[in-house]
C-alpha cells in the first residue's frame, strides 16, 4: 500500500503508575501512538 496519511483513532486511556494519564491512539494500517498528559492536581507550576 501506498503511503497515506495516519488516522489517530481513539484506542482508549489508561492511567500510568505515576498518575499520568495516557491516550492510546492507532490507525487502521497499525502504527500506534501513545500520548501522555500529566495530571496535575494543584496549579501549574514551572
Ligand atoms: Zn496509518
């Protein structure tokens, strides 16, 4: 198949052990992605 451009389909969340909230995504020809948000439960700090 020729190269095409990937569809990030909704694959489900998990939670890591750190608390992180991951967003699994994959497209139809495989390839998958994992995204990892952190959670913060008080403000933003940087
Ligand atoms: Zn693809």
């Amino acid at each position: 198949m020729a190269e095409h451009v990937h569809v990030r389909l909704n694959h489900g969340l998990e939670v890591s052990e750190e608390g992180d909230l991951i967003e699994l995504s994959r497209c139809r020809c495989g390839a998958t992605w994992s995204r990892s948000y952190r959670v913060d439960e008080g403000e933003p700090e940087r």
